[in-house]
C-alpha cells in the first residue's frame, strides 16, 4: 500500500486536510501579491493590523523553496493577515514593531539554514557572503538568530505569543550538542522562552495552532498537537490522564548498541523480539495499571511524587535495564524522559543514548512523545506530525507565491533565489538516515509527493512567468533526485518499522524501488512546448537509482548537462559505516552504468563526486 495511503487513513482518525478549515474572518481579502513588508503595503491592502508577523533571518521570496513565503502564503490561505519581517536589525525592538502589534503571533525563524552554518565556515571563521541576502551581503543575521528574535519580539510586545520553527529550531530541540561553543548546550526553547516550538515541516501544526489562537484557545489547550515542542513546569496539567511515562532505559540499551539490521527488530524489545511479539507485551498491558512506583531515571531524581501520573519503570534500574524487560504501555500513552540537560551535558554515553532515542522515535505512526528536564522546567516533545497527502502537498505547492523577490530589494541579486528560480521542487523526505545529514530528521522519512499535474504546472507557470526562462528547467528534484513515489510495500510495515534508514546497510527487502514514476514524469516535463531541456541537480541516491536501469538510462541519455554531480561522502568502509552510506561498489556499478549509457547516446559526460574530509571515524594516517 502507498504512503498516500496511509496518510490518506489518517483522516479517518480525525486528521483534517490542510484544505477543510474553516476560514479565518479576514478572507474576505484578496491574497496579497507579496506578503507586506511595510505599514504602506498594509495600508494598500486595507489593512489596520497583521494577525501574525513573521520574522526571518532571510531576505523575504515569495517562493516555495522559502521556508517564510510557504508558512505565510498557507496561512493567508486559511483566512489570515500575514506580514513579514524580514533581516531586522536586531540591536533593538525598533526594527520589530515596523508592522505594528500582531493580533494573534508572531513566528520566528532564523531562516532556510541554521544562523551559525550560515555565518562560520566549519573553521569558526566569518563568512565573507550570504546567499539568502542581498547582494549576498554578510552580517545581516545574528548568531543563533532563532533566540535573538525571540527575545527581540517579547521585548517589542510581550503580551503576544510567540512560535518558533525552521530547521535551527527543528534541530536544536533538545539538548544539543553545540559544534561552535564545543558544549553542549540546553534546549533552544529554554534560550528563546518562545511559546511553542513547532519542529520539522510545520504546515499542520502551524494551521492548528494559529486557528486555535485566534479562537482564543490558550497554549495548555493545545498539549497534544503533533510536530510541536514547549516548555512546562507542571507537566501533569499537559499531559492527558491516561499517559504513562516510562525511563529511556526502558526502551534502548544505553551505550553501544549493534547495527539494526532487519527492519522488524525493535530496539526497546530484548533479543529477537518481532512486531507480532511487540504486539503481545501491548496486548498484555490491557487493564494494567501500575502502582505508583519510584521513578529513577539514570540515577536522576525521582519525579516529583505530586505529579498525578501513573508511573511504569523497571525494578533496580542500571545501564542494562532491558535485560529485566517487562511489558510496556501502548506507544500512543507513553511518554519517554529523557536523562535531564545536567546529566547529558557531561556525560557523551548518555548524551548519545538520549539522541539515539530522538532518532527512533521519529515515524509518525510508532513514535512516542519525549520529556527532558532543565533545571525545574520540563521540556516536552510531542510525536512528529503525520505526512502530507499528495492533495495537500499539491495544494500548498499551488499557493498564490509571487516566485520573485520582495520588490524593495529593487534591482540586487538574491543567490539562493537564482539557484532555485528554474527548478521545481517535487517531493519532501528522505528515508536515507545518513548521520552527518539533517533532512530525515528535519522532514521525516516518508517522502511526500506532489502529483504530476501540479510539477508540470509549475513548469509551465516559469515557461509562461520567468524573463530569464530560456527553455532550461535546472533542476527537477527536492532532497534527494530519485526517491519521489518510493515507498514501503505494506503499510503495516511502514507504520511499526523504526529503523533510522531504508537502505544501510542495505536496501531493505520491503522498499519498493521502482522508479517509473519518475521515467514518466521526466518523460512529459520534457514535451512540455518550449521546454528545451530538463537537467536533474538534486541530490542522486545512486545505490537506488542502480535497481532501476530504466532510469538510469534516462537520466543519462536526456537529463545530464556533461556533468552529474554524486556524493559517496567516503571511500573507506570504517567511515562510511560511520556515515550510514554505502560501499564504493555501488558507486563503481553506478559509474559503469553511467559511462555505457552515456557512449550509447553519444555523449561525453562525467561523473563529480563528492567527499566528506575529517567524519568522524578517520585518521590522519588511515581510515
């Protein structure tokens, strides 16, 4: 079954399409051709306020590959006044009234990269450029740009909520470990003191909240929304009745684990434990409830015995816990804490075993909720929001965007559009788990579709829109080049498995690696009239992509420009383990592959790969 599908029974379980709210009252507006970025535009849309304001660290595009024009446009759609704050000199509150007082939130991000990625080299030394400015000029965002924001809006009106996202705030929602500071540092809600933090792609969530807001829903109310993150110091007024919070000792090994190799193991279950045994524990727990027990978390302290939960936990809890295994609550009323900030931060096995745990709970339909103390304050992490449909995807695809630049920018150049301005995004995810890499975390392994009809759309809108379309299309792709409309074979597989990837160490018998989807969506973007050629710049996944010679055909023979570029990231074995990657035999079958097709089509084309220096697991002398 699909992963369309399967989100598609989501809705059934109460899920609401992004496209069935009810509009907010000021859709009686027409869409904004941008998002204003002053209190003159307001005033020439008719205008008196903003019902939420967002602040990025990025110069405003009104383009979907921009994570602000996105957030903004979906919300505009569903009724609201959106303004934008874009690059505001945060040395002051000043810069951040320019709209005036948003009548429901603000929403903060520091923009389509992490602000410190953005601003140091892997040296620590400032980068001389900023493609997502201006003239692709530097200095224009500040160090953990997420934070300063967030403190610079509560400065500016303290009374209006705020809500956190983009990836700086997606990946830093626990306690981190910070490459720059080389600390570890607490969680980026405890630092912004924003009032929700909504992780991953947040267009569910930021819906839910924003509509709950603005019908005067208070933040308590909204607990138990998925993809989001927030701070308490009375979990139990959060948490519902019936939640059960067990140790992460409870559920994976802390310290080395083994490689988990078939995608039926689960890591909280002790030896050979399948699905269908994991079935039983939870079908033993019917009508269980535990007595009140105390509750030792790596030799934390207890939870406060006020808290009026009920309390499951191993007897004489050590690192080695899962020996003792007992049965375990249903996954939908657990909760799993964490060890707390104090212990992780000077602790490396358990700061790995915390992070470990952040990564396999991360499938939408297995995953539990996550708590993890600082000090006296909880903070707590819901399960990650349930994938897009291929309709919503379509739909937000689909939104009114500009595709330009904001035009008070006149005539200076914005890199990071000029990259992406010809190319079209196609899918969301990446089910390949790499450890140096953010997507899956960041969007989740389920790749999420847009249908045909809405790419080539798209690609008819830039042929029909674009002054600099000159008949090339730079890139058909998203994460990753090939994984659109791949998926698991059985949607009972796909909601109990937890492996971190689908294809290390090998690709797993249940993903289904048919790529004709692809073949035929390149096949017609290339009829489109006036389209001249369709170059493929994603990311490509060559140890999929050599399943489907069909494929590899035709991206060779139509859809290279003379050169391909490939990441093997590694030659050696002991680091490519290290990075979840395959061995170079898959890329010596992929470039055997590639040189027969490119001779059969008369082309003389080349592969770059590309290398990752100084991973983790190499030496001076050998790898």
């Amino acid at each position: 079954m699909s992963a369309e599908t399967i989100a598609n029974k989501a809705f059934k379980q109460g899920t609401k399409a992004l496209f069935d709210y009810d509009k907010h009252w000021a859709s009686c507006f027409e869409p904004a051709p941008f998002l204003p970025m002053s209190r003159a535009e307001m005033d020439a849309l008719g205008w008196d306020a903003c019902d939420v304001i967002i602040v990025s660290g990025d110069a405003y595009v009104d383009h979907p590959s921009f994570g602000m024009a996105i957030i903004g446009r979906l919300l505009e759609s569903q009724g609201f006044r959106v303004g934008i704050i874009a690059q505001p000199d945060w040395t002051s509150k000043d810069a951040f009234m320019t709209l005036g007082k948003p009548t429901i939130a603000w929403g903060v991000t520091a923009g389509n990269m992490d602000s410190m990625i953005n601003r140091y080299t892997a040296d620590r030394r400032i980068r001389s450029d900023d493609a997502y400015s201006p003239d692709n000029a530097p200095d224009k965002r500040p160090d953990r740009a997420a934070v300063v924001y967030s403190q610079r809006c509560r400065e500016a009106y303290p009374d209006v909520p705020i809500i956190l996202g983009g990836i700086e705030g997606s990946l830093r929602r626990i306690a981190h470990y910070d490459y720059w500071s080389d600390k570890v540092r607490r969680s980026i809600l405890m630092d912004s003191r924003a009032d929700i933090l909504l992780y991953g792609n947040a267009e569910r969530a930021i819906v839910d909240v924003v509509h709950a807001l603005a019908k005067g829903y208070r933040f308590e109310d909204l607990a138990k929304v998925r993809g989001t993150a927030y701070l308490s110091t009375q979990t139990k007024k959060h948490w519902q009745r019936d939640m059960i919070e067990i140790a992460s000792n409870d559920v994976d090994t802390v310290g080395r684990v083994d490689p988990i190799i078939n995608p039926y193991v689960m890591m909280e279950d002790v030896g050979d434990c399948h699905i269908e045994q994991e079935k039983t524990l939870e079908s033993q727990y019917k009508g269980f409830v535990a007595d009140k027990v105390e509750h030792k978390v790596l030799n934390a302290d207890k939870v406060a015995e006020s808290q009026d939960i009920q309390v499951v936990n191993l007897k004489d809890l050590n690192k080695n816990a899962l020996k003792h295994k007992r049965p375990l609550p249903p996954r939908d009323k657990t909760v799993i804490r964490l060890p707390d900030f104090e212990q992780v931060k000077s602790d490396p096995v358990l700061y790995a075993h915390a992070n470990r745990i952040l990564h396999l709970e991360t499938n939408p339909h297995n995953a539990r909720a996550l708590v993890q103390k600082h000090g006296d304050i909880d903070v707590w992490l819901n399960p990650p929001p349930i994938p897009l449909t291929m309709e919503e995807m379509d739909y937000i695809f689909d939104l009114p965007y500009a595709r330009l630049p904001h035009p008070s920018y006149g005539n200076a150049r914005i890199p990071a559009y000029d990259m992406i301005k010809l190319s079209v995004n196609i899918m969301r995810g990446c089910f390949g788990g790499c450890t140096f890499c953010s997507i899956t975390e960041h969007e989740g392994r389920i790749i999420q579709n847009r249908s045909e009809e809405s790419i080539l759309g798209e690609i008819k809108k830039i042929r029909d829109t674009e002054p600099s379309f000159t008949g090339v299309i730079s890139d058909l792709g998203g994460p990753t080049a090939n994984m659109y409309r791949l998926h698991c074979k059985d949607d009972a597989i796909e909601k109990n498995c937890r492996k971190p990837s689908c294809v290390y160490p090998d690709i797993c018998d249940n993903l289904l690696t048919d790529h004709s989807h692809l073949t035929q969506l390149y096949r017609k973007a290339r009829d489109i009239k006036g389209v001249k050629k369709i170059l493929i710049a994603s990311g490509l996944r060559y140890d999929l992509a050599v399943k489907d010679p069909e494929y590899v055909k035709e991206l060779v023979t139509h859809h290279v420009g003379g050169y391909l570029k490939i990441a093997p990231e590694h030659s050696e074995t002991n680091v490519l383990s290290k990075m979840m990657k395959p061995g170079m035999g898959t890329y010596d079958t992929f470039k055997q592959m590639f040189d027969k097709y490119s001779r059969e089509a008369g082309k003389e084309q080349y592969l770059i790969p590309y290398f990752i220096a100084a991973h983790p697991g190499t030496s001076d002398t050998a790898c």
